[in-house]
C-alpha cells in the first residue's frame, strides 16, 4: 500500500521569501506523484505532475518540484511567494502505470505574511 | 465550457433524512469519483467508478450510495446511515492516461 506524507500541516512565509512545502511517499513501485492547490470552498486544481520523464517539474503559477528517488520525496518549491499563492497544497500518487487510485496527503496551508 | 459540475454548492440535511449530491460532466471522462474531506485529513475516496453501470468502494463507503447510469453523471446519495455526514464532498473526472480532474465540491451540514 502507498501513503502520503506531508510534513507541516501549516506553513507561513514572508511575501517575497522562498515556498518550500514538503512531501513524502511510500511506495513499493516508482509512482505518479502530483501536486494540487485548493483556495476556500473551491475544488483541487492540479499544479503539476510527474510521470518519470524529468526528475524536475514545472507547474503552473512559477512552482516546481523535484522528485528524488533515494529521498523518496516530491517538495513543492517557488522562489518567491504572492499572497495569492495562500492556499491549501495536496501532494499525491498513484501507482506507476496508472491513476485509477490516487492517494492524497492531508495537506499543508500556506500563509503569506504580508 | 468544460467541466465538472456539483451541485448544490450547500446543502443541509434533517436527522434520519437521505441527501443525494448532483456529479455532472461534459469531459467525456470515463472514471468518476467521490471524495470526502475534512479538516486535517485530507481526501478519502468514497466510491469510484471507470464505467457506466459499474462502480467501486472505496476507504470509507459506509453510509453512502452511488449510481452509474450515464457516463455524464455520478450521483452519490448520503443515507441516513453516515452518522457524521458533515464535510465537504468532492467529485472528480479522470480520462484516460489523466491526473483527476475535480468539481467546485458540496459542503454538507447537519440541522
């Protein structure tokens, strides 16, 4: 069975100062892993996603995110954050091969401080 | 334009009554799913479905119902069964070699 941890269920960072939200997965076999971002009372919208192609991941909205296999981790990064980026971030995976399933971690709420 | 559409975006339910949450999309997708999420715990699937007329449970079926009739729509029905139904519920389309594409969610209280 695969899980899903995200490390830091709140996070807070300065306008202008570095995102940096963190995710951890468990898998038996390489996964599809992803990021989403969800904003109140709305649904998940995806950032981005990695499929085993590059190991580096560009998204939308100037995030990224690097999968790193000895790690077993997928961090979500931006050099610079916006107060519109305060929001709730979903990491997930699914098993390689397909995305029937997906497992979803509990999520991390950004704040941006003015 | 393209989606997945909930409805309604609240909803309040009596004690022992049944409530049925609307799942529609246009995108052609041939899985469904529904979500419950609550604070701190992320997503859990409920139940999912990859074509019409057959559907899957998930984690946390319990108290919960489903149906497949269309490929356009994927209805779940909140019995009186689920002791705790308070959440938001959301719904998600997925094509095929896809990431899960999701609706706006419903958010569900209790009178």
């Amino acid at each position: 069975a695969q899980s899903v941890t995200q490390l830091g269920s709140h996070v807070s960072v300065s306008e202008g100062a570095l995102v940096l939200l963190r995710c951890n997965y468990s898998s038996s076999v390489p996964p599809y892993l992803f990021w989403y971002v969800q904003y109140p009372n709305q649904g998940l919208q995806l950032l981005l996603k990695y499929t085993s192609a590059a190991t580096l991941v560009k998204g939308i909205n100037g995030f990224e995110a690097e999968f790193k296999k000895s790690e077993t981790s997928f961090h979500l990064t931006k050099p610079s954050a916006h107060m519109s980026d305060a929001a709730e971030y979903f990491c997930a995976a699914a098993v390689s091969g397909g995305y029937q399933k997906v497992t979803f971690g509990i999520g991390t709420k950004l704040q941006v401080i003015p | 334009d393209g989606g997945i559409t909930q409805s309604p975006k609240y909803l309040f339910r009596k004690e022992g009554q049944n409530v049925t949450l609307s799942c529609e999309q246009n995108l052609n997708h041939d899985a469904m799913y529904w979500y419950r999420q609550d604070p701190g715990q992320g997503l859990r699937l409920i139940y999912y479905s990859q074509i019409v007329n057959d559907f899957q449970k998930g984690d946390i079926a319990e108290g919960y119902s489903v149906s497949r009739e269309k490929k356009e729509s994927f209805p779940l029905t909140v019995t009186s069964a689920q002791k705790n139904p308070t959440a938001f519920y959301l719904c998600a389309g997925r094509a095929n070699n896809q990431p899960q594409h999701f609706g706006d969610g419903t958010r569900l209280s209790i009178l």
